[in-house]
C-alpha cells in the first residue's frame, strides 16, 4: 500500500480511529500490529508469511538471548543461528540471482538460473531484516540487563508480551517498507498507552505536508523528466539537457526518499511514537564524510555500529581504517541491489572517504563549519560528484553509465527547452529547502513569530501545490531496494 494511494487515505482515519479507541495498551498495540500486516500483505498478501516469520524468529531469538540463565555457548549459538536466518532470508531474495551466476558452472547456470532470477524481491525485506539484527545484536551486549522497554522475560505472560512488542517493533507500518532503520534501543522504551490529547498535532501535520510535497509534487513530476535517463533514449539527447538530467535525478532521489522518511516520521507521531531522522539537509555537505552523516543516517548508523565498529574501526591503525570504510562501502552498496553497478557505486564512496580520510591527515586541515565562499564551492564540488555517481543508481548497467558520461561529452544539438523548464520549476523547491537550512544555521536569533509565520507561509503554499499540482503517482524508489 502506498502513503500516497487513495486506499492509504481510507486506511489512515480508520486505524487511527481504532488506536485511540482504548487507552489499553494491549489493544493499541495490537491495533498498530494488526494495521501494520494489512498494510504490508495489502498489494500481494503472500508477503505476509515473510514478515511473520521474521518476527517470530527474531522474537524467539531474543527471548533466548535475553533470558535469565542462559550459558554463554547457548547464547553465541542463538546469536549466529538467528544472524544466519535474517541474512540468509536476505540473500535469498535479495542476491540469489547474482549469487548463482558468480558461483554456479554455466551448465548449472543454464538449469537453474531462470528460476534463480525469477525469485521476486519482498517489499522493504532489506530494511525489516536489518532491525532484525539490530534487535538480536542489542540483546546479546544487553543479556539480563535487559533492552530499555524490553526486560527478559521471566515467565509465560511476558514472553508473549515479549512476542507482542518484538512483532510490533519489527511491523510498525509507517517505518516497515522504506525506513527509517529503527534501532531497537530506540523504538522500544516509547511502547506504552497513548493519549489523542498528547499528539503533537502541529508538528505531525506540518511534517506530513512537507513529506508529501516533496515527494508528490517534487519527486514525482521530475520523475516524468527523468524517465530520459535510458539507453538507449539518451544517446540522442544534446549535452546541456543531460546534464541537467544528472542533477534532477539526483533532486528527484533525494525528494522521494526523503519524502518517505518524513512521511513515516509523520505517521508515527500521529499514533504516538517517534522515529529517527533520516535527512539532515545531506546537499549542504562540504565533504563526503559529512554527507554520510546526513543522508540515510540511520542506514549510515547502522553501518557504522553493526559493521565498521566490529570490524576494528579506526582503532586499528590507519591502513584498517581505510580498508574497514572501503569494505562497508562496498556492502552498502550492494545492500541497495544486487547489481554491479551499486557495488561500483559503494566503492566509489569507499575509497572518497578513504581518500578524504587520508588527505586530512597528511595536511591536518582544519575542520571549519563556517559557512564562506571556500565552503561553498566545498559543497556544490561535493554536490556534483554525489549526484554524477547517483546515474548508477538510474543506469544498472556500468557500461551504460560510462555511456553517458561519454554523451555528455559528445553530444551537441540545440538544448530542448521543455525540459529544462520542468526541471529547473521542480528543482527548485529542493534547492531553497537546503538555501533556507543554511541560511537558518547561521542566524539563530530571529524571532520566534517570524519564524512561526514563515512556516505557517510555506506550509500553507506546499499544500496548496500537493492538491493542485501533484505529479502521476508511483512507487518510492527505495521499495526497489
């Protein structure tokens, strides 16, 4: 089900109406859960057993990892099984294909490769299996000292409270297809009775206006533009509109997830509950180590505390710190896709954050948050290389991104100005939303009624564009990965 469906506009109202119905926790809780599943299974419920599963195995597992009484070797074994079941579920689905073609011979290839690639991809599996490991990693350093929210369960009524929480967790619908990543420290401390009188109306409301502006009226009129970046379509396009076609993919990806995270945000706000920040204005960034800082920040939180950290960090000697950020890169990457092209998408950023690391280092440059001319084109120069390797993202094929750039250098021809009307129009909002953050970082002290009005002005305006010029409607990019 989409948050921007008209099916999703009848589901809303009569969850939320059912939430507030009891202030029972047992009751919210399962109204949420229950809401979560049909929300989940609504486009194809064959994807329900899926979800269950998980939910049951990673509760089972905690249950075990948290208990009281339990032998180390009994827990480092509950700990690798249920490490294997979420990745193996998301190899399964996620990698079969690419996997077989690596390591199968071509006769078995040419046996089993169509099955392999015609596995289909579950909805939001890459996100639900990661809090899934996080849930377990969490239990295991927690033991009997328990989660926050989430104590060992001592007898048969709190593990099937135990069950309840965990499947709500790992189900919630706002965060359950396209994130934010929710950690379980985070999300398990806020499970209690709520009250309609304690909703923030004001912050929900506005947050779900900017979310679905960015993505109805932002993300999915760009996508109509975007939808050029094919081959072979854009070999005849003249250079200016495929460069121009580079940076509206990257606005369109930007708005369209970012959309997703906020709405979420939104979503959960309404029922009681608050989910991390994911965007942090990541186009404002001076260096690639702060964009990973403020783009897909739980994703890149994630990475750092369940893959780098383990893995040694930067505590053992610089040449393990460049290899630990180029290997999680790397596997960053291919947690979007099972494509060379993401993994060539990963790496690069692997070795721009170990490249930057090192530079640093040998110069000591001063870290400088100041907003100057230097800082400025800092940004837009690490603006330009984001968005140029986001064709990656666009062009699953290297060879056809290489293609592209080729075009680009190439290709002449009188520009089409329709385009690039639309895409300027439409860019333009992405562009004064990171304007207005910079601006904002730097003069603190206006008042809070000029603040108030500006918002109440922008929020009104952003409104007023979702009901008069949404864009055709789609899927969130992100569902794909």
């Amino acid at each position: 089900m989409l948050f921007v469906s008209w099916s999703f506009a009848v589901f809303l109202p009569i969850v939320f109406a059912l939430h507030y119905w009891s202030r029972r926790l047992g009751w919210q809780v399962g109204v949420l859960t229950l809401a979560s599943f049909v929300f989940y299974g609504w486009a194809n419920p064959r994807l329900i057993p899926l979800l269950a599963i998980a939910c049951l195995v990673n509760s089972i597992a905690s249950v075990e990892l948290l208990g009281p009484g339990r032998t180390p070797r009994r827990r480092r074994r509950v700990l690798l099984w249920a490490l294997v079941f979420n990745l193996g579920a998301l190899a399964f689905f996620k990698y079969a294909a690419l996997l077989g073609h690596l390591l199968l011979p071509d006769a078995l290839w040419a046996r089993w490769g169509p099955w392999l690639s015609s596995i289909p991809l579950p909805v939001g599996i890459s996100f639900f299996t990661f809090q899934g490991i996080s849930l377990v990693v969490d239990a295991w350093y927690a033991g009997s000292n328990g989660i926050p929210g989430l104590p060992p369960p001592t007898d048969r009524r709190a593990v099937a409270v135990h069950f309840g929480k965990v499947t709500f967790f790992k189900a919630f619908f706002p965060q359950l297809i396209a994130g934010p990543i929710v950690k379980a420290g985070q999300f398990f401390y806020q499970i209690g009775p709520k009250r309609l009188a304690d909703v923030n109306w004001d912050g929900a409301i506005k947050t779900l206006i900017l979310g679905f502006f960015l993505k109805m009226v932002v993300a999915d009129n760009l996508k109509e533009v975007t939808a050029a970046i094919r081959y072979p379509e854009f070999l005849q396009i003249p250079r200016l509109n495929l460069i121009a076609l580079v940076y509206a993919f990257s606005f369109q990806l930007l708005a369209d997830f970012a959309g997703y995270s906020i709405i979420a945000i939104g979503l959960a706000r309404l029922s009681g509950y608050e989910l991390p920040i994911n965007f942090n204005f990541p186009y404002l960034s001076r260096s690639i180590t702060e964009f990973w800082r403020r783009w897909h920040m739980t994703l890149s939180s994630w990475l750092r505390e369940y893959l780098y950290i383990p893995m040694g960090g930067s505590r053992r000697g610089e040449w393990i710190t460049y290899r630990n950020l180029f290997v999680v890169m790397f596997l960053g990457g291919l947690w979007h896709g099972a494509a060379w092209s993401y993994a060539v998408w990963g790496t690069a950023h692997g070795v721009l954050l170990a490249g930057e690391r090192f530079f640093l280092r040998q110069h000591r440059a001063p870290i400088d948050d100041r907003w100057t001319t230097g800082a400025a084109i800092r940004a837009l120069a690490i603006f330009t290389v984001v968005t140029f390797l986001w064709l990656l993202f666009q062009l699953k094929e290297f060879k056809h991104a290489l293609e592209y750039l080729r075009c680009i250098g190439v290709n002449g021809g009188t520009p089409q100005p329709q385009p690039l009307f639309v895409i300027g129009l439409f860019s333009l909002p992405v562009i004064g939303w990171h304007l207005w953050a910079a601006i904002a970082e730097r003069r603190r002290t206006w008042s809070a009624s000029c603040q108030n009005g500006i918002s109440v002005v922008a929020h009104s305006l952003m409104l007023f564009l979702i009901i008069t010029n949404s864009g055709p409607p789609g899927e969130f990019i992100y569902f794909q990965f």
